[in-house]
C-alpha cells in the first residue's frame, strides 16, 4: 500500500494566569512541553491545505529528507 499524506493537528488546552492574553500565549510552548494529553485530529490532505512551500520537508518514517513538493507531484520525486 502506497503512503498517504496527512495534515496532524495536536491541541493542547491548559489553564494559563496572566495580565492579558499575550502574557497567555506567551506559555505556549511550555503547556505544549509539560501537557500530557493533547488532541490529535488526523485528516487526509490531497494538495498543500496548509499553504508550506514545496521544499519543506514533510514528516515521515523514513531516512531520507522528502519534500512536500515531490508528494505532491510538484517536483520529480
């Protein structure tokens, strides 16, 4: 079976204390590191729904760099 390409959004929700809403989002990346259960949507993608540019590398269980451009069809793979 061949490989598909997916888009995986993880969301973390926490309760975050600070003067206004940049203070909040400023914990971003420390909820992101201490939360222990996101939520994980997965959704097939057949063209670039989140706008990358084609020579960004896409996630996969491989050894070798694979550009999103070359799943797509964008470039030769």
């Amino acid at each position: 079976m061949a490989n598909k390409l997916f888009v995986v959004e993880i969301t973390y929700r926490a309760y975050a204390l600070a003067a206004d809403r940049y203070g909040a989002e400023d914990m971003a990346y420390e909820i992101a590191r201490t939360e222990d259960y996101p939520n994980v949507s997965v959704t097939e993608a057949t063209s670039n729904v989140l706008g990358w540019d084609s020579e960004c590398l896409v996630y996969h269980n491989g050894g070798e760099d694979i550009t999103l451009g070359s799943v797509l069809g964008e470039e030769p793979q």
